[in-house]
C-alpha cells in the first residue's frame, strides 16, 4: 500500500512575514514617517559627508495648484538621482524649491478672492494674500512631493518670497546695473492685456486662432502716385495703391509705414480705373481672387520705392514706404503695414527709420483718444467695425478669415499683442553676453545630446530680456523716478540699499517706506539733477527670479556652486535652464549646472496631453491614493522619460504586473532564509557552483544598472531590473527550491544557498531603492537582524560595483546564459516535465569544460531528476550536440518530488533515500 506519510511538516517550506499583497496606498503613508522619526536621509547623508558632494538643484514649481502626474513624472525622476548619489556614497543634499511669486500665484489668489481686477484691493493687502495663498499651495504641494517617497530637507526649503531670497535677486539687479547689463528703454515688448503687464518670451504659448484677413489699399494723393508711376516706369494716369495684407485690423490705427523687400521685384496691376501693387511673384494669387484679370503696367525692384509716401486709409497722415528683410513673399502682397508701436521688427524699422512709436492702446487693450473713432473701444472687438469702415470707404480690397497659430499668455490664455512701452530689459549683446552664454554650453553635458542644440538656439533667438512687470505679487525692481524729467533711474547703490531692507523687513517694505529710506546721501538725478524721487512700482519677472535660484541656494551650506544636475520638462530650454544660464553667465561668467536633463510631456493613453479642461487630467494625489506611490514610480522608470509619456489605467495595470513579479521574488527570497545568522554565513568561495554564479551574475547586474544610472538612462536601468528578476525566477530560483525545501535545515547545501540568496537579495534591494523606494525598504526590515543591526535602512546601504570583478566575470555570465537556454529547453518540453524526465546532454569539449565542474548543481540548475553529461563534437551554435529528455528512472519522491529509488528506508517506503535520512534526524531531534 501506499504511504499515507504526510510529509510536509518535515519541508522547510519558505515562511515570511513580508505580504504578498502590497497595499501601497495604506502601507507608504506609515513608511514616510517611518523614515521622518529616524532621520534615515539625514543619518546617510551626513555619512557620506567626508566623501564630497553631489547637488542636483531644483527648479522650482509654482505654489498655485495641487501637484499632476507631469509633476510626478519630474520630482520621481529628481528624488531617483539624488537616492543613486546617496547609495553611491555622495553627500547628495536636496534642497527643494518654490517659485511663489508673480503672475501664476496673484491669478490664483485674484481668481481665490472673487476679484475681477487687481487694481480695486490695496497691493499690500493683495500681497498679504498673495502670500497666505502661495504658503497655503506650498503646504500642500510640499505633503504631496513627500508622499512621493523623496527625500530631501522638505522642513527647510527654499522659497523665492523669503527676504533673503529677494535680497538675492534685487543685490543680482546691482551687479548687473553696476556693469550696464540692464536699461530702461522704449521697445515694442509683448502684452497681455488681460492681465495688464509685459511678458516675456518664455511666458508665451501658441495657439490657433481664428483672424480676420483683410487686403487693404493705401492709396496715393496724385503727387505721390505721380513719384511712384515714375519709379515704376508706368506712363498711365490713374489711381495707384499699396496694397498690404494684415490679420489683426486693430493695429491699423498705429500704422506708420509700409514694409516692402529691398531685392524683390515689385509690379504695378492696373484692374479697372485703378491701379495696385504688389509683388510680382504673388500678384496671380492676389488680383485673381474675385477680381478681373489686371494688366501689369509698370514694375521695379523694391529698393527702388524706398523714402516715398502713400496716405493711411483712415488716419490723417502719410504712411511712409521702407525696406525690410524680413518681407517673405510665400504669403500675403510681399507689402507689410507697419505698426512700430505693435510688432518687434515693426518696432527696429521704426527706429531705424525714425518712424513715430505709435501706441494707441492702453493696459487694458482699449483704443485711447490717438485712435480717432475707434477710442475706448475693446481692441479686438474694434475688428469688425475697422474692417466696415474700410469697406465703406472703399479702402477694402478683400475680408476673409485666417487659421493660425498666434501667441496666447501663459497663464490665462488670452491672446497677446505687442505693446510699446518703456520696460527695464536685460542687453543680451552687451558685454557679450549672448555670445558668452552660448560659449558657456560647451562645458555642459546635455540628456539628450541634442538638448545643446536646443539650448543654444534659445540663446542664439534669445530677444533683448524685458524684466519689468506691471503687477504687484513680486520682487519689485527698485527703481526711482525724477519728480523733475521723469527719468527712470536704477542705481546700484539704491539697489543695495533695497536689498538690505528687503533682507530685514521684506521687499513689502518697498510698498510701505518712504522713497527716502532708500536714497544715498547727496543722491540726486543723473539726467537733470533733480532730488525728489517716487519710487517705480514694477516687479521683476519671475523668471528672473526663478532663474537666480542657484545664487540664492548653491554655493553655501554644503551646496557647492555649480550643480551637478538639473531635471526639468523640455520647455525649459527656453525657460529655466536659460534664464539660469543667462544670469549665471552674467554674474559668474560660467553655466550654473554641469549636466542637464529634460523630461518629455505626460500624456493620456491615447497620446493627448492631459489637463482638467479636457476632462483627462490625473492629480498626483489621486493617482498615489488609488496605486500607490510605488507603482507610479515604477511607472516614471518604465517609460523612456526624455520623450513624451503615456499614462492611464491601462499603463498603469501594465507596470502593476511587473511591480508584482518583483515584488513576490523579493518575498521568495525572504521566506526562504529561515534560520540564517551570522554564524552560519556561507563564504562566497565555499558556496556551491550555482550560488557562486549566481551571486556573480548580481554583481554584474548591479554594475549595469548603476553604469545605466550614471548615464541619465533611468529606462534602461528598468530593463535591467526586468531582465534580472525574470532570470533570477527562470533559472536560479527554481532551482534552489529542492535544496532549500527539501535538505536538513543546516545542511551545507542549503546553508550555500541561503547565504547565496541573502546575497542577492540585499543587492538587489540596493539597485530597487531609488525607483520602488517604499517597497524596498519594506522588504529590507524583513531581513534578518545580523543584517539589520549593520544597516538599519536600505539607504545605509550602498552599490559596491567593484565587488568580485576578475577575469573570470565575463565566463560567468556567458555560463549564466548557457544554463538559462538549456533550462528554457526543458521547460519548452510538455512532458515528461520537469523532475519527470531525465536529460542526456552531449555538448562540445569547451561547453563540458564549463559545465562539468558545476556537479549537481547542473542537474539543479535544469530542474530535472537525473542528468547525464557528456561530450561530443560538431554542436550547434550554443555548443550542444544532442539534447535527450526523457521519463525520468524511478518513481516519485513523495518528499522531494524528485524521480528516485523508493524503498531504501523500510520505515519510509514512500521517499527516497537523501529524504528519508532528514526525516530519520528530524525525529531523532524531536
């Protein structure tokens, strides 16, 4: 009869504490305090303290909204760089930032208030609550950054509305006035006139946009036209027009000129009893479109018409003809209407042809009395009645509409218009500056390779930098105003002074003190000499601001000056990392940062960008409270986070998977080291074969995941990770489960393998912690104690990517994969299976040589109940000549599982002899 033995209370079935089910959303909240009361980065970091530094620097976020998935994609990937320094053994001090002032924050608290227009509450009660509500969002963004996993002096953080921080920028604005780097000066700069302020050209986003398109005549009095058929070689009395082509009818009132290109050549259409040009290349395009065929009657290059006149279609004054390069002849008449006081080229024309600055529109975007009939009109609902009047008047040659991309502000979204107006500008040519900035990227790294480029072009088109803003939430620019001329003065010592009081007091000091307290002795006007001053109520931009963090945080407390890295969304070419680089080149004449990285866009799983509005935006907090952080952070590491990402349900169940493989690995290797104590470590080179290569194989593994950190390649540092767990499972794993369930529980054999899975395991847990930091650090505190009394933390550990490397290293690893494809080529086999069969293996003379000193632990290792090895010639491109498997001799080990002799033990006929030894001992003991 069969033995009813049940056996399996004689096993060393793997036993662990550590869940299977990770519960990340209950379970990560307890973690972060965990790491909180006992100081975990703190104590590492002042560890690695003698070993130098490694600063990433952080680009601060704006306090006005809860944290988004785009968010979380950079803050991961920041807080998985600074835990790799930190493993590495650098002093990798993180000091997290805030951009809490400017337009961003002031929208938010206007938009908090119920306020319509800044203008109707007192600036300093708007700043008191400006303030209230950037420290209320920084509170929260700051609980949801550190629920995140990241580590970092999140208690003590940089803030840009701290006095000392705007001593910082406003001490940066007497440098740089004190080397002539800054001037006030009139300029056609871009306006948001639903917020009342200049903006800069990073501040501007493109939209499409529906345009009325209009093809206007100005026409010439008869002793202009006269002047005109006369260049153009025309000898036929009649009517002549420019005819010009605009999409924003609202700047006609501003018109000056007409643009024409000095090289193209330029004809004279007569089309009834009138008489238009344009440029010959477009006239087919321009006069057939609903209009008879025109007979070209006279023609002349561009520069030929330069200095003469046509009258403005509405306004009492001539338009004067100039040249332009910029004129393109792919769309329009090849004629521009120029409006200096409302485009940048328009603007240099201008002042190059001494053409008045004509700006009838106020902050607000209402026409003033200087437009005639159109005053207090909305500018852009006066379009319609422009285009009526000029239809009416006969002015009018053709309306339509016109799709295309036009500048929208960045934070409200409202159309922008060029405005001039007299703006503090930072000169990018003076003192060579643009050149000294684009010299400076030389000496910086750039993830990817191409963001140089990039960078460089953002450099190379980088405008004059408008600094000043017309708002009231920020650092004020502390410039004075002469009672006397008007004239607008930033003086360095002026500046110095601010910067002190504002280190004190505040910059709201500069709202609530007397113009005295900030005037040198004797400080009288340099234009007029006037002494009585008001101050100038302008605030600097904010990028200014943002981009003099690294002043005001590098280059004390431990932080040395440059960073090492920065991480930041690709549109910070022409954001941060250029504002840093442009004002650290100024001050410090070199970059600020030694490497720079970008991260792509988040998008939904079906590749459109995700925002609120469009009903598929993910709220970090959110996405934490339903996955959990760690998976999420996975997520950041499975994604090749250079390029634009996806993310959903989908592409989260996707990584789930994976986090769940690795997962219950770490908690097969956990369950299986029962028993295991310092006394009973097994040295590496007494461990069997099979454990020797496999704690090899990490090694390696190790190495390349940190080669793949260093680069930046966090992806593929995910592969590795994904490829080392798969073939740990396929190969390694398995086969140690015989020995580790099946042997005495001191036997060597299990003794080798535990001590070889303690090894792995605590490598592995290392190259996990600055991607699945929580889970890692969950699966470290289920260690055994020996271990845990060396390293309380996961992060008191560190990488050793020099451990065991000999000449050797490479035959191991080629062994690895050796073994791997015989073990895949009896797992392919559907029966017999496993420790069903027995295999007969030939291979190659070089192929035995490798394996046959493995012993056993072949036969382990392939997971089968006999094997026998032999060698052979002529194999195959793996070295196997033949590949036999077979049932295995023997029958089924009740035990063991294993296909053995039965019998041999008359009190246990059921299992096999090495079986029924263990048993015999464990009663024995009992």
């Amino acid at each position: 009869m069969a033995d009813a033995v049940d056996y399996r209370s004689t096993l060393n079935l793997p036993t662990t504490d550590f869940p299977m089910k990770a519960d990340l959303p209950t379970r990560e909240p307890a973690r972060v305090a965990w790491w909180r009361e006992r100081g975990t980065y703190e104590r590492r970091l002042e560890r690695n303290a003698p070993n130098g530094p490694w600063i990433l620097h952080d680009g601060p976020p704006y306090a006005n909204g809860d944290l988004h998935m785009g968010h979380f994609l950079n803050m991961v990937l920041k807080d998985v760089f600074v835990k790799i320094a930190l493993l590495d053994g650098k002093y990798a001090k993180f000091v997290p930032g805030w951009d809490m002032h400017g337009l961003p924050i002031e929208f938010e608290t206007l938009k908090h208030l119920g306020i319509q227009d800044f203008h109707a509450i007192d600036p300093l009660q708007l700043r008191a609550q400006c303030r209230q509500r950037a420290l209320f969002w920084l509170d929260r963004q700051r609980e949801q950054r550190v629920r995140m996993g990241n580590f970092g002096f999140f208690d003590s953080p940089y803030r840009t509305i701290d006095p000392s921080f705007e001593a910082t920028i406003v001490t940066a604005l007497a440098e740089l006035a004190e080397r002539q780097q800054i001037y006030k000066g009139l300029r056609s700069t871009l306006w948001c006139v639903h917020d009342e302020t200049a903006l800069a050209e990073a501040e501007i986003e493109y939209e499409q946009r529906l345009s009325p398109s209009i093809y206007v005549r100005f026409t010439a009095n008869d002793e202009q036209a006269k002047q005109i058929r006369d260049v153009m070689h025309a000898h036929e009395d009649v009517p002549v027009s420019f005819l010009i082509w605009t999409t924003t009818p609202w700047t006609l009132p501003a018109n000056a000129a007409v643009a024409l290109r000095p090289d193209a050549t330029y004809g004279l259409y007569r089309a009834g009893d009138e008489a238009v040009i344009v440029a010959e290349t477009l006239a087919e395009r321009v006069l057939g479109e609903g209009h008879a065929p025109a007979k070209q009657i006279g023609r002349s290059r561009g520069d030929a018409l330069d200095d003469l006149a046509v009258r403005h279609p509405f306004m009492d004054r001539d338009s004067v003809v100039v040249l332009a390069d910029y004129v393109e002849l792919e769309t329009g008449t090849g004629i521009v209407h120029t409006a200096p006081g409302h485009g940048a080229d328009d603007f240099d024309t201008g002042m190059k042809y001494g053409l008045p600055i004509l700006n009838p529109v106020d902050a607000a975007g209402r026409f003033t009395a200087d437009a005639g009939a159109y005053a207090g009109m909305r500018i852009f609902d006066a379009n319609a009645r422009i285009i009526e009047d000029l239809r009416a008047s006969g002015a009018l040659w053709s309306a339509g509409e016109y799709e295309h991309s036009y500048p929208h502000c960045w934070r409200c979204h409202n159309p922008v218009i060029f405005r001039a107006t007299a703006q503090w500008f930072l000169a990018m040519d003076q003192n060579l500056l643009r050149q000294r900035a684009a010299d400076a990227i030389e000496a910086v790294d750039y993830t990817p390779e191409w963001g140089r480029t990039r960078q460089e072009q953002m450099i190379d088109t980088h405008p004059e930098w408008c600094l000043s803003r017309q708002r009231t939430w920020g650092t004020p620019i502390p410039s004075l105003i002469c009672v006397a001329c008007g004239e607008a003065v930033l003086d360095p010592r002026v500046a110095r002074i601010a910067a002190k009081r504002f280190a004190e007091a505040g910059a709201d000091a500069w709202w609530s003190d007397p113009v005295e307290r900030y005037l040198p002795s004797g400080f009288v006007c340099p234009s007029c000499g006037g002494a009585g001053f008001e101050k100038e109520k302008n605030i600097v931009d904010i990028w200014f601001e943002s981009g003099l963090t690294h002043l005001a945080v590098l280059g004390r407390d431990g932080m040395p000056w440059p960073s090492d890295l920065v991480v930041e969304g690709g549109d910070q070419f022409r954001g941060w990392f250029r504002s840093s680089l442009v004002t650290a080149v100024a001050l410090k004449g070199r970059a600020p940062y030694r490497h720079v990285m970008k991260n792509g866009w988040v998008n939904d799983e079906h590749g459109r960008p995700m925002s609120k509005s469009r009903g598929n935006g993910i709220d970090a907090k959110d996405a934490m409270a339903r996955w959990g952080a760690d998976v999420l952070r996975l997520w950041a590491a499975s994604v090749e986070p250079i390029d634009d990402v996806r993310f959903g349900p989908t592409v989260v169940d996707h990584v789930g998977r994976v986090y769940r493989n690795v997962r219950n690995r770490l908690r097969f290797m956990l369950s299986n080291l029962g028993g295991l104590d310092a006394t009973n470590i097994v040295a590496r080179e007494a461990m069997e074969p099979l454990d020797r290569l496999a704690c090899a194989v990490t090694d390696a593994f190790v190495a390349r995941t940190k080669a793949a950190y260093d680069r930046c390649e966090i992806h593929d540092a995910y592969l590795q990770i994904v490829e080392f767990e798969s073939s740990m499972s396929g190969l390694y794993f398995d086969a140690l489960k015989d020995p580790l369930y099946s042997r005495a529980a001191a036997d060597p054999r299990r003794r080798s393998a535990q001590s070889a899975l303690l090894y792995v395991l605590t490598r592995f847990l290392t190259v996990l912690a600055p991607v699945l930091s929580f889970t890692a650090e969950e699966a470290w505190q289920f260690l055994p104690a020996f271990v845990r009394e060396q390293a309380q933390s996961v992060f008191d550990s560190a990488f050793d990517v020099h451990r065991h490397r000999d000449g050797a290293f490479d035959g191991d690893l080629a062994l690895w994969q050796q073994l791997r494809s015989l073990r895949a080529r009896v797992a392919a086999v559907a029966s017999p299976r496993d420790f069903e069969a027995q295999l007969r293996l030939t291979v190659t003379p070089g192929l035995y040589k490798r394996l046959e000193p493995l012993g056993d632990n072949l036969r382990e290792a392939l997971v089968v109940s006999q094997l026998s090895l032999q060698q052979g010639e002529r194999g195959d491109g793996n070295g196997v000549v033949s590949f036999e498997l077979l049932p295995a001799d023997g029958a089924k080990c009740a035990r063991c599982w294993k296909f053995r002799q039965l019998g041999t033990d008359p009190d246990h006929p059921s299992i096999c002899a090495d079986c029924a030894r263990v048993v015999d001992a464990l009663q024995r003991t009992r």
